[in-house]
C-alpha cells in the first residue's frame, strides 16, 4: 500500500505534469471506484482546470476550479499516469480524466481498492476518513509533547497505535517497522510502557525517515510507481522490513518476523526487547 513517502511522490509529480489542465470529459469504466453518483461526479467535473494537487496524510486532494476538491485514496495498488489519446488503455485502468491538450490522466488499479469522491472544497476536514487523521509527520505539526501525551493514554501495542493514523498520519507497514527498529523499540510494548526518552527518539526518527524516504521517491516493494512511472528507491534503504533472516545491521542479530495486529512485522529479537 503506498504510504505518504509514496503519496507525496506522486502529488509532486501530477503537480509537474497536469496543474492547470483543462477536463474536457470523465470517462469511469468501473463506477464503484466512485463515491457517490458517478455521472455526477463527471459531468461536474467537464470544463473544470486542475488548479492545484494538495495531500492529507495518504489522501490525494486534487484541486479543481469553481472550489471542487477530489478526495482520492490509492489503497493498494492505485496509480495515476499520463498518456497521450489513443495510447493503449492499459489493462485495471478504471478512470481517464481527459485533458484540453490531448492527453489523458488515467487512473490505474489492479485490485480495485482505490476510490475518488468529489466534495466542495474545504469540506475535506468534515470526512470521517480525514476528520481523525493525527499530524502530519514534520516538525512544525507533530509536537512531542502530544506525542507523548497520546502513547500515554493508550495501552495497545506500538505498532497498531502508529497504523491507526490518529498520533501522527502518513506511517504504513514498512515504515513503521523501520522507525521501530531504529528507535530499538519492539513492536508489541505497550504504548504507555515508552518513556519520555524513547518517544522523543521515536518522533525524531518518524520525522527524518519519512522525510528521506520521500527524498528518495518512496518505496517500491512489489508494483508502486510514480505519477511518471518510475519506482521508488527507498527499498535500497531498508533495514527490517521484510529482512527475515538477515543480519541485524547494528547487532549482527538474525531477523525475525511475527504478526502484530494482523500485520506482518519485522524485528530484532536482540536491539528491540518488549519493555
């Protein structure tokens, strides 16, 4: 699933390639992806410019005239590219946004999770699914003092509480293996088990991670690619996630995999002990 390394590589690139394009037609193969009325949501959408590409967390907000906002989620699989009319129509390709130049936005996505709903701009923060998103992961909105303050008030496993997107926005399965293992936190300590040490050391790492991950273009485990179809080269850069059997890189230790709120989770047995 794309997480905001990879959310935010493909907002900069539909920035570079389609702000200020005119829509001249929706075309939706697969209705469900839609939220909502779907002819609505393409005759609403006919004459109106691509003004901006904006994110919330892994949210894609993109910008249209007359204060339209596309609320879309990749999921799984979900990508976005850009053709010329009359290319090929790739296979799971489910929405074209036609554009005034003769290209086209297409939406491809094998497993069919990803959905767009149309919305009044500014209405975003009233959805339930970004109404309870925490801060986004940088310094000037995620605050250790809250942080700490959140983890103290909840006893669930570290790991299930930074998936949940309520403390801080943005973390999936790989990255919340990684930060773990570099904050030597196991993954199943009790959040309010952490001290104030290990939480300042684990908001730091959350911070800087993501932050060269999207530096990176984000990760490409298995069919993620950008908004110009290039893979991410954060996978070069892992240190636990999906390194079973492989050394530790700091203790030489093997590492192990176990399942954490049904989620496959990477580890060192010997750095991060349960607290």
């Amino acid at each position: 699933m794309p997480e905001l390394p990879e959310v935010e590589t493909v907002r900069r690139g539909l920035r570079k390639l389609v702000q200020g394009s005119r829509i001249t037609e929706v075309e939706i193969m697969y209705p469900k992806m839609i939220e909502g009325d779907s002819r609505e949501f393409a005759t609403t959408l006919r004459g109106k410019v691509l003004e901006d590409v904006d994110r919330r967390g892994k949210f894609l907000l993109l910008r249209f005239s007359d204060g339209w906002t596309v609320v879309s989620h990749l999921r799984m699989e979900g990508k976005y590219f850009v053709e010329k009319k009359g290319a090929p129509i790739r296979k799971h390709t489910h929405v074209i946004f036609n554009l005034d130049d003769g290209r086209q936005l297409r939406y491809n996505d094998v497993r069919k999770f990803g959905r767009m709903r149309l919305i009044k701009t500014g209405s975003e923060t009233q959805l339930p699914s970004l109404k309870k998103l925490g801060p986004e992961p940088v310094a000037a909105d995620f605050k250790v003092a809250a942080f700490y303050q959140g983890l103290q008030k909840k006893k669930k496993a570290i790991k299930p509480a930074l998936l949940d997107q309520n403390l801080v926005t943005g973390l999936g399965n790989i990255y919340v293996d990684e930060v773990l293992w570099m904050s030597k936190i196991h993954p199943q300590t009790p959040c309010n088990h952490l001290t104030q040490a290990d939480v300042q050391i684990l908001h730091d790492n959350i911070i800087q991670e993501l932050a060269r991950a999207v530096e990176a273009g984000g990760t490409t485990i298995r069919s993620y690619t950008d908004a110009f179809q290039n893979e991410g080269g954060f996978q070069f850069e892992l240190q636990a996630y999906q390194k079973t059997g492989q050394p530790c890189p700091r203790c030489q230790t093997p590492i192990e995999r176990i399942v954490v709120g049904q989620r496959g989770t990477h580890f060192c047995p010997n750095c991060q002990q349960v607290k």
